[in-house]
C-alpha cells in the first residue's frame, strides 16, 4: 500500500510541474505581442515627456532660452543683461562636477577656483543638493554662499 500512495503522490507532483509550466507558456503566449511592442512604448513616451532634457545641467533661464533650453542671443557671454542661470545639483555629486557646471555658464574660471574658493569658506560638506536660480552677475563668493545656505527647489 506504501509503495501506490509513493507512486501517486509522484505522479501528482509531476502533474503539477507540468501544469505550472503549462499556464507559464499560455501567459507568455497570449502576452508577447505587449512584450514585444514595449520598447516601441517606452520610445513614444521618451518622445511625448522632451520637456526636461537639460535635467542636471547648467542653463540659463528666462526670455534668452529656447523651448528647449539653449543658450540664445544677449545670455552668451554677457553677464550685465543675461538672465539667471539654473543650475541642479544632484545629492552626493562631486565638488568638480559641480564646478564643472558652474565653469561651463562662466560663473568661475576654473575648477581649480571653484575648489579653492569652497576650501577658503570651508564649505565643501555643507553644499545643498537641489535645484538654484543663481544670478549672471553673481560673484564666485556669491555662489558659493547660495549653494551653500539656502536648499534647492
């Protein structure tokens, strides 16, 4: 009697096996047409959602900017009458990706300067991660203190 009940219990289990890989295949049969058109989906949706293609760089803000966020006309180069730049940091980003940015708009010259300035006013721990509307004219020491004492948006 011991040795049927081993063999049944058996044979139910392979039973099972087969029906879980059974239903698996019915799942995927039915469901590769979405499986397969995802990427044309999420490609659509990249195409529809352009609006934030600047995400964590430096760019110039206000009425010299285009829809797309390229620097135009009196913003290059001319900092009396240029609007504000935007500029994001990103939370644990390094102090020379961050100058990089800030070189990048003309707010400093170098990275070297950047870096210098932040240890002088030791402020390279105290660096807020977010988004900041930083002046044209701003000096470098007025950069610093901004990113330094207020959050980004």
């Amino acid at each position: 009697m011991g040795k049927v009940k081993d063999i049944l219990y058996d044979i139910s289990d392979i039973l099972t096996a087969f029906i879980i890989v059974g239903v698996a295949g019915l799942v995927i049969w039915f469901s590769i047409g979405n499986i397969m058109e995802y990427p044309s989906i999420v490609s659509a949706a990249t195409e529809q959602n352009k609006e934030n293609t600047n995400f964590g760089l430096a760019v110039p803000v206000g009425d010299s900017t285009t829809s797309q966020g390229a620097v135009t006309g009196s913003a290059v180069g001319n900092k009396a009458t240029a609007d504000p730049y935007s500029i994001y940091i990103n939370y644990g980003e390094s102090t020379t990706a961050i100058a990089e940015k800030f070189v990048g708009v003309g707010l400093f010259d170098s990275v070297d300067q950047f870096n210098t300035l932040l240890a002088q006013m030791n402020a390279a721990s105290k660096i807020k991660s977010g988004n900041f509307i930083i002046p044209a004219n701003a000096t470098p020491e007025e950069v610093i203190t901004k990113i330094t004492t207020t959050s980004g948006q």
